[in-house]
C-alpha cells in the first residue's frame, strides 16, 4: 500500500473549505447543516472516484464500502459550533487515503465511514449511537437542538440519499485516527498516543436549596446562603479526591444555575452538575459514593436540603489487544521512541463501535492540547506520521 501523504493532505483541506470560519484554521460545520450535508455530498463523490460504493443510512451515516469483509476506518466530520479543522475531520480523511491506496494496490479491502452528529447537536456520539444499537432511530428522532429542531427534522435533508443500515458483520474491525484533544504528546514531544482504552464517566446533577433572603439586612451567621454551600462543596471536593484519584482523573463542575441570580438577594438555590471520568470503573463508583456524602455533609452543614438525580453514566471502554498490537508495532516502525500507550479522556465513536466488533484507536498531537477551538491544529508532519502508522497497522492486519 503506496499511500500519497500530499494528495491526503490536499483533501483535508478541501474538507476544511465546507464551512470554513475565516479565523485561522476554524471551521463552522455542525450536524445537518448546510456546510455538513455539502462536506458530505462531496465524500460521496470521492468515494466513487475511489472505486468505494457509497451508502448513507437513515441516521446519515455516510460510508464507502469495499468488499467484505473488510476493516473500517473512520471518524466525523461534524464540528463544534466554533471548531477546529482536525476534531474528526482527520480519520476520515485518513480513512479515505488509506481506502484509496489499498484499491490502487488490489487490497487490502478497506472501507471507510463518516458518523453523524458525534459532536452533540442533538445527543452525543449520535450516529454511532444508532449504529451500535446503543441507541434506536426513534428515540433520536426525538432529540433536539437547543433551538428546538428535532434530529427527526434534521435528517430529512439527506432523505433523498438514505437506506438501510449496514450490517456491522461485514467489517473484522474498527479504528479511528483522532486528534488527540490534549497536551500529553505535544509535551513530551511525541508523535504517536496508541489508545488502551475510553474513559467512563459519571454525572449527577445536585440541587441544594437553602433560604432565599435580603443582601442588605440578612446577617452572615443567619444566611442559608446556596452558593456559599456550593464553594464549600467545590473546595472539599478538591481536598477529599486526592486519596482516590490518579493523575489522569479528571472532575468537573460545568453547569450552575443561581436562583434568582440577582446581586442584592442571598441565593437560595443552586442547581449544579458534577461529572467525572477515569478508564477504572471501581475508582468511578467509588467517587460517587465520596461525592454523595459530601453533599450529604455540605447540606447539613449549611441548612440546606438536598436532592441528587444521577444524569449519565458511561462505562469505560478498553481497547482491542490485538488491534492495539498492531498499532503498537506501526508506531515502532514509523516513529520509533517517538509513542507511548495512553487512555482517551475524551468520548469517541469508537466507543460505541466497540460494542459491535474489535475497535481502536490512534492519537496524533494537538498543538499546545487545544481542540474544540479555531486554534486547533496539528503539525504537518505529525498528520503525515498517524497516515503511515494507520496504514503500516491495517497491512499488519490483512
């Protein structure tokens, strides 16, 4: 397999055209829109130029498929509402040069697939959700974006190019080339990040209800005072993890609503998300159990009541051993001392995926760890060493 570094190169800048931002390297390309069903369209046609027979499936999956069996390559090309150019943009692409190089040497089959909606305009990780069986057609047809349009509606603009589901038992397995969305490589100087697993994570949304009360004339000693309650939350939260956690734990407290949000009234609410993530499920469970008794212990505290309604819980997903060895070797061979082993903090595709056949994945370095940004980006020559660590691997593969 001959793969074309430069041709793959000027086709992700082609992809980054459809929605293309005018600030650096930004690119505005959210699921269904107008940018996103072009970006897809014009994959269709380079699948076809490719010798891939293209199908797109009623979530609008899009893929180029070979004869079976065959592997699978892909990622996303959807983007945040203020995205890079790389955050799946890069697998796919990759896929597609790897795909293309393999027709032109008469194998190995390799097929290619483009998941919708992985960024969350109406879920998370939808298209593969609905793929993997995770989650049906239904009831995403029920989700919505936050202004109300409804995945039922928004796939109706590729109603003219939808069929049927692909059977996932034409595919030996799955591995998606990803940014790798943090500073871990890029710090160490290193090219490569083979991924050992996808962290699980937990989510609780937690509403501590005190004394709403006058700024000016509620004492200090008297307040029910929500928000004093949250810092202290926050605070011993911090504190108390240490003794759990790992270096690569990560807790986050992303979302609070004050209630009445007002600058002379004590608050008396505060609703507040808490979510955490780590690739051991024992060390997940145990953080629970260590955050739903200190806001047992927060509340009595402060006066306060307190209710806790779980939001998601996600399991840790490991990686394919054998998948992984091959990509391992690929690493060696195409920038030897230059990789490491490593888990994704973040959700992938190949989560989903991994319910369904052998999955994984492979890591390239984000410059400074930026991602979900305009600023995101890759160094050239680290884009061109995941392509050959991707295709070295799948030839180890066939």
């Amino acid at each position: 397999m001959n793969v074309l570094p430069d041709r793959f190169l000027r086709d992700l800048l082609t992809l980054r055209s459809f929605g293309a931002s005018g600030v650096g390297k930004g690119v505005v390309r959210p699921a269904f829109s107008e940018p996103d069903v072009a970006a897809r369209k014009w994959l269709i046609q380079q699948f076809e130029a490719t010798g891939l027979t293209p199908h797109v499936d009623p979530a609008g999956n899009v893929f180029g498929l070979t004869d079976a069996p065959s592997m699978l390559l892909g990622s996303h090309t959807d983007t945040q509402p203020e995205g890079g150019w790389l955050d799946g943009a890069l697998g796919v692409i990759v896929a597609l040069e790897i795909a293309r190089a393999a027709k032109e040497a008469g194998g190995p089959p390799v097929s290619v697939v483009n998941f919708q909606d992985e960024e969350g305009r109406f879920g998370a990780l939808t298209g593969s959700s609905i793929y993997s069986g995770k989650t049906t057609l239904a009831e995403a047809d029920e989700f919505t974006d936050m202004n109300g349009l409804s995945f039922r509606d928004a796939r109706s603009s590729i109603a003219d190019l939808a069929g049927v589901c692909v059977p996932h038992k034409q595919f030996s397995g799955f591995i998606e080339l990803h940014i790798e969305q943090g500073s871990t490589l890029h710090d160490a100087g290193e090219a490569i990040g083979v991924v050992t697993g996808i962290v699980g994570s937990r989510q609780l949304q937690i509403t501590l209800t005190g004394q709403q009360n006058h700024a000016g004339t509620t004492l200090m000693y008297q307040r029910k005072d929500a928000f004093q309650a949250l810092s202290a939350f926050n605070t011993a939260l911090n504190d108390r993890l240490r003794n759990i956690v790992t270096p690569r734990t990560v807790w986050t407290i992303g979302r609070i609503q004050l209630r009445p949000n007002a600058p002379s009234i004590v608050p008396g609410e505060v609703v507040f998300d808490v979510q955490w993530r780590d690739v051991d499920d024992d060390r997940l469970a145990r953080m629970e159990s260590l955050v739903r008794d200190l806001v047992a212990e927060i509340a009595g505290d402060h006066g306060m009541q307190a209710e806790i309604v779980p939001i998601k819980a996600l399991q840790p997903v490991p990686m394919d051993a054998n998948l992984r060895a091959a990509l391992s070797a690929a690493a060696e061979a195409q920038a030897p001392g230059k990789w490491r082993e490593m888990p994704s903090g973040a959700l992938h595709d190949a989560s989903n995926m991994a319910r369904l056949m052998p999955s994984a994945m492979l890591f390239v370095p984000s410059i400074d760890g930026i991602s979900h940004d305009f600023a995101e980006d890759t160094h050239e020559a680290d884009l061109r060493t995941g392509l050959r660590v991707l295709a070295d691997a799948v030839s180890r593969l066939n």
